[in-house]
C-alpha cells in the first residue's frame, strides 16, 4: 500500500508524510488532503479488475490512506443499491433518476463510509477511544466501529438529538455526553478540547483527514456502476460539506487515473433554515459565513458554521459546474413521501437530495434531458418519530373472522 503518499496542506501546501497521526496541519491549522501514487496506479491498476472484487469501501484500498490490511475494521459498508425511479423521474421531471441509498449502510447512513477509515486508522496508530461530536449519525456509526475493534467510544451530541441516533450509540457501548446548543456550537467546543490535548481519544470528527478519504468512494462506486461514464449530475445533502467535497476529490482521481473522462455536476443541498454553503454560493464567495440557525426537520443538517469544510465544498459546487440549493421542510416530507412510493423509508435529512432535485428542475436550474443520480443519506428508523407524526395507526383491532372480511372488504 505505498500508493498513499502523504498529506499536503491545502493552505500553505507543507506536505506530511504517510506514516503521520495528524488532524489539521500542525503549522496553519488548515484542512490536509490525502495524495496517492495516481500515475503509478495508472499504469498498474486496472479499474475492472478492482470492480470484480467483492464488494464494499475496501475494494478500492489502493485509493484508501491505509498502511497496514490487518488493521481494517469493516461492517460490511459501501456498494449501497443503486436504484433506477422512473416513476420519480417523471415526478421530478428528468430523464433518468436514480437513487443511490445509503441508508443501507450497516448502522443505516453514509457515515460508515468514512468511520471505516478513521476506526481503521485509529487501530494502526494504537488507540484506545474513538471519539466524535455528531447531530447522531456519526456517533452511532462511531459507536459501531469501535465496538467492532474492540475499542471504546465517546461521543457528544445536542440535547436535541433524535432519540433513535442516540440510542444505537448507546446499545453499542458508546458514553454519550449531551451537550445543550446546537450542532456547530458544540463542534467548536469538541474540536478545543481535542486539540487541547487533554484527552488522548482518537478524533473520528470534522478535522480528520484519513476519514475523510471514505467519503470518495461514492464516486468510484457511481462512476462504476455507469460503465465508467458518470451521470450528468450527483446531488446530496450538506451539514458541513465534507460528503460533496470528497465525492468530487474521488470524481477527479478516476479521471487522473484515466478511468473516467468526464465529471457531474456536483450539487449539494440545505435545509433552508440552515443552509450557510447555499448562502455562500449565492453571493459568489469563496469561503463559508457561519449563519444563525432556524428549526427544520433536517435536524443532522444542522450545522450553521462549516468551517473549512464548507469552503471546501463550494469548491467542489463551483468546479462542476454544479449548484447549492436550500429546501422548506414541507418540501422535505414531500420528497420523503415520494421516496416512500419507490418503497424507500429515509429520514429528511437524507431526503432532502429529492426536495433539492425537484425544485431545481422546477427553477430551470437543471435540464429535462439529465441523468441524475441523488444520494439518500440516512434510514427513515434514524428519526422516526419525524415519520410517525406522518401517519395514522388505525384505532380500530378486528378481533373475528367476520370483522375481518368486513374490514377487508371495506379498504377495497
Ligand atoms: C443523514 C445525513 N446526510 C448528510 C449529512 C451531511 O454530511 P456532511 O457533513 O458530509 O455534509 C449528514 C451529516 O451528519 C447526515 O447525517
Ligand atoms: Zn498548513
């Protein structure tokens, strides 16, 4: 595996080698990104060959920052169903939709893409906690993997949190600390005590660059599934941005590897009550304002300060060619509704790719002739009791042979 090179700074471009335990850049606290060997992968890696392989984020551990294979802590995660809406195609009105779930990941959203990453590295470096700051997700999904290396996890969340999220962390082992305030308030705190260096934890949150490397491997997986030939554009949802800005990274590594010749759009979406990347975009700007941040239904999209991330993640939006759209939680039930008739049970945070679609088709922002491919991010059991205000259970019990016919017959 010394195809992965080492880190550079995006900031001031110090270069870090590969063997390194580091978070942000040690000399400008600036973001790191990952680099690999791609011209020697060119000639030695044949994309076919790595498709056969079975399945999962680990097909592709030539492209992951992972030193050492015995390491790899997996649940089985990557390669989620990719699935062709015509239906909803129609609804949205484009030409091909598909719906790539990641709900389906073992503890039910995308966050197990890149916690595979960050727990792995946590083992190769010899730690013994894994922690994180999370609106939920990341912190089941961190609870998971380190249950899985035999690991202990800690993890902070808002008061707020969804109580399914919070739950599974626990069943997992995880000590939760509940923080009052919102996401990005207790992010900043997180991130001061993990560079504090007063707890000796292993940071699978927002500053970590091995992590982020999971994330790419949507790219791989979409590009692949197209024969290589990617669709025109790819949507997800956003809280800090680090899904876009690292699917993009994985987009441009298949073309310098020489296996994709065209990129998509990139096109990220907000609840827009909380939507500081969107309000970036609009106004042409190159970094991300925090914002104050109003109630919405897409309580894991609820950061209102994405840091450097989120400038990162604008990027990638501007370079495609793609754009940053905020939606009304009515139109989040909507698409989770929509979603629900293709027999999909995701959360709105997850869902809000759809809302984005839809009113960007409706804007004109996005053509009728597109094959779109929208990221669904999270199971609708992670914030259940935003479905079940959705729906009646029926009062009435049947308790005989006759009374069940009548109601048979009675719902037709
Ligand atoms: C369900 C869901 N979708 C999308 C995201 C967005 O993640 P990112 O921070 O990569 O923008 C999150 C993050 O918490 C999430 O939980
Ligand atoms: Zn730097």
């Amino acid at each position: 595996m010394a195809n992965f090179t080492g880190f550079t700074c995006v900031g001031c471009r110090a270069p870090y080698g590969p063997g390194e335990d580091l978070l942000l850049c040690p000399v400008c606290h600036n973001l790191l990104e990952a680099n690999y060997d791609l011209p020697g992968l060119r000639a030695s890696l044949d994309r076919d060959a790595v498709a056969a392989r079975s399945s999962g984020v680990w097909r592709w551990r030539e492209l992951l920052p992972v030193v050492n294979d015995k390491a790899i802590v997996t649940l089985g995660e990557g390669d989620t169903p990719m699935l062709r809406c015509d239906r909803l195609a129609r609804v949205v009105g484009v030409r091909e939709l598909w719906v790539k779930s990641d709900a389906s990941n073992p503890t039910g959203s995308l966050k197990d893409r890149s916690i595979t990453v960050s727990a792995t590295k946590a083992v190769e470096f010899g730690y013994r906690v894994l922690s994180c700051d999370s609106t939920g997700n990341k912190a089941s999904s961190v609870a998971a993997y380190a249950a899985r290396a035999g690991l202990d996890s800690v993890v902070f969340c808002p008061d707020d949190t969804p109580i399914p999220k919070v739950t599974q962390a626990l069943f997992f082992g995880a000590k939760l600390i509940r923080v009052r305030g919102h996401y990005s308030q207790i992010n900043a705190m997180y991130r001061k005590l993990i560079h504090s260096g007063q707890v000796s934890w292993y940071d699978c949150g927002t500053d970590n660059p091995f992590r982020y490397e999971g994330k790419k491997t949507y790219a791989y997986e979409i590009a692949e599934h197209f024969g290589w030939q990617p669709p025109d554009r790819v949507v997800h949802p956003a809280n800090g941005g680090m899904s876009v800005a690292k699917a993009w990274k994985g987009f441009r590594e298949l073309q310098a590897l020489g296996w994709t010749d065209r990129v998509p759009k990139m096109t990220l979406v907000q609840a827009a009550n909380c939507d500081p990347i969107v309000r970036a975009s609009d106004a042409g700007a190159s970094t991300v304002a925090p914002i104050t941040k109003g109630p919405t239904v897409a309580s894991a999209l609820a950061g209102a300060d994405p840091g450097l991330l989120g400038a990162r993640a604008l990027e990638a939006v501007r370079e495609s060619g793609g754009v940053a759209v905020g939606v009304e939680d009515r139109e989040t039930f909507e698409a989770m509704e929509m979603l629900a008739r293709e027999g999909l049970f995701i959360e709105p945070s997850g869902a809000v790719a759809i809302a984005g679609l839809r009113r960007l088709r409706a804007a004109g922002k996005v053509d009728a002739d597109e094959c779109v491919v929208c990221v669904v991010t999270g199971s609708g059991f992670k914030d259940f009791d935003a479905i079940a205000s959705r729906v009646v259970i029926p009062d009435e019990v049947v308790s005989d042979y006759a009374e069940l016919v009548a109601a048979a017959l009675a719902v037709g």
